[in-house]
C-alpha cells in the first residue's frame, strides 16, 4: 500500500506500508569461485564471535597471519568443483526456494532471501522489503537444528540492521524445526523417493550434520540433541514404511576445522570404518542442509565416494537436499504459513 502525500499533507513524501514479507536466510557464499573472493568470505565467516569462540585478540592474528594466507587457495578450487553457470549452489537454490515459496503464498507476501556471509545481505534484504511496504517481516534461519552459530547469528545480524533504521518493521522470527512432523515427512518422502531410484540398495544410510565443536554441547548449545533427535525420528518415519527393514541408520558430523575436539562420530572417520569393516552398498544424507552447497556437493559427495572408495567401498550415493523439491517446498509453505498466522 502506499500514501500519496496528497492523502498524508502537501509536504509528506510517499510512504509504503501494509505490506508482509517473508526472509528465508542460508550461512552465505563467496560472491566467485576465486581466491581473492574466498577470502574476503572467509574473513567475514570466521571473523564471528558466535562461529569461532576464542577471544579476539589470540584468534585475529591466526585468522589473518595463517588462515586467509593458506585455506582460501584450497577452498577457492573446492567451490570450482561444484559452480554453476547461475553461480554459487548455495545461493542459486535459496534463490529457487524464495521464487517457489512465493508462487505458493501469491500477492500477499512478498518473498526475499540473503545470506548472513556474502550477498545479498541480510541488511539489504531487509532495507529492500522495507522500501518495498512490508512493516511486517517474518524472518526465517534456514537451519532445521539451532545453533548459536547459525540461528542466533542471522538474529544478531538482523538486530545490527534494524539498528540502522528509523521506522523498523515489526519482526517475527521462524523458530528451529528439527522435530516438526511436516519436516519429518517431507524428508522421509523425499529420501525414499531418491532411494527408490538409485541402482542399488544400500546398507547403511549415513544421515551426516554439519560439525560443532564438542565444547558447545556443554556450554548449552542444543544442537547435537536437535540433530540427534531429528535422525531417531526420520529413521523411525522411514521404517514404518518398511521398504528397507535391513538398511541402517548411522548419524555422523561433518567438516570438522582446527585442533579442538568436535561433536563425534565423524562422517569421514565413519565412511573409513564402515567399508572397512564390511559394508559395500551406502547412501549418505545432509538432512541439516536446506538445500545443497559446498559441504554436501563437495564434501560429501566428492570427498565422501572417494573415502569409501578407497577403504574397500563399491556403491555410494550422496542424496540431495529438500532444495525446492515438492515435499520440501510443501513443507516450507507450511512452516510459513503457521508462522504467518493473524498476518495473512
């Protein structure tokens, strides 16, 4: 809706308002696949007090003495692996996402999407749905399992941005849904269905989350519980339709950085053992990923078929995130609309 000044006083500029908005957050991206770009993603990443917790002034000087001069090289060749012609996976499925999220709710909401590191920012996201009329955001962390390293960081992040404004809108933020049956049943449904289409059938589905280190779990982070519960109830929503009553479940923790001890058992330590103690046949899901990116396009589905390879493995098979696939999106729309609820 907007206010013409002729509607306010002769001298009120135009005015956008009324309007409701949705903002569907990921981690974030290089803006290239280059070194230099790295870098600069790197750095703004790794320079959060939330993802790395050593106090600034020991940690800053083995960030940018070390870390920015030896792992963007590295990382830069990782993400070339896995660009695409729209850009960074990450980013280009959000973007899908937020176009298919849109076409489900119609003209009543306007969608956008951002990135806590990178481009599009949250602030600019914010300022656009803003200008744009929307004085009632709902912003969504697209992180089933919370972490104080993800979802309190795009809060932190957001709080930074409205700082900045004058007229805030009024904000309501998605809460974490590990546990929620929509989540649940979209990827019990869609894990079957990639299943049900793979050459052959695997022994162990290795259901692989994004690594903490171990140290959070005992500061009162309720990641690890919030990932191990969403695996005993996706394992358990999969065996009631009994298609594969021999196939095991494992959950593991993936890419795991620095010295410190990390949330255990790991996928690359798993993926080893596993073929080594037998198995010959597995399939590997990321269901704390929204949509896929570095760590399971790279990591897991390159990285990963290549461990096991080598450790006496024959069939692997790195499964896709929900990305904009039906169940997924149906999910999403769902989740939305209840956080929606007395707007629309």
């Amino acid at each position: 809706m907007t206010w013409t000044p002729q509607q306010l006083s002769p001298e009120h500029p135009p005015v956008r308002s009324g309007n409701i908005g949705v903002l569907l957050v990921n981690l974030g991206t290089p803006d290239a696949p280059t070194t230099q770009a790295v870098k600069k993603y790197l750095l703004e990443f790794l320079s959060d007090r939330r993802v790395v917790e050593i106090p600034q002034i020991a940690w800053q000087p083995i960030l940018r003495g070390i870390i920015l001069n030896t792992r963007p090289k590295k990382s830069a060749q990782a993400y070339a692996q896995v660009w695409g012609k729209h850009g960074s996976p990450l980013a280009t499925l959000t973007a899908d996402q937020a176009e298919a999220l849109q076409l489900r709710l119609g003209n009543s909401v306007q969608v956008g999407w951002g990135m806590r590191y990178g481009n599009p920012s949250i602030e600019q996201e914010l300022t656009r749905l803003k200008d744009a009329g929307c004085d009632r955001i709902l912003l969504a962390p697209m992180y089933p399992q919370y972490c104080g390293a993800t979802t309190a960081t795009v809060v932190d992040k957001t709080g930074e941005a409205l700082g900045k404004m004058r007229w805030q809108p009024t904000l309501r933020t998605m809460p974490p849904y590990h546990d929620d049956p929509a989540y649940i049943s979209a990827l019990a449904k869609d894990l079957t269905r990639q299943l049900d289409a793979l050459a052959f059938e695997p022994e162990v589905l290795l259901l692989s989350f994004h690594g903490m280190p171990e140290r959070t779990l005992y500061k009162g982070d309720p990641y690890h519980c919030h990932c191990q519960k969403t695996a005993r109830l996706l394992e358990a929503e999969m065996k009631v339709q009994g298609k594969r009553p021999a196939m095991r479940f494992q959950t593991t923790f993936q890419s795991r950085f620095g010295r410190a001890k990390w949330l255990t058992p790991a996928t690359d330590d798993t993926l080893e053992a596993e073929a080594k103690a037998g198995t010959r046949r597995m399939a590997i899901a990321a269901p704390g990923f929204a949509v896929d990116c570095l760590e399971t396009l790279e990591e897991l589905a390159i990285q990963g078929a290549e461990q096991f390879a080598e450790a006496g493995g024959e069939e692997f098979a790195a499964l896709s995130c929900l990305n904009s696939s039906d169940a997924g999106m149906e999910m999403l729309e769902i989740i939305i609309r209840r956080e929606l609820s007395g707007w629309i």
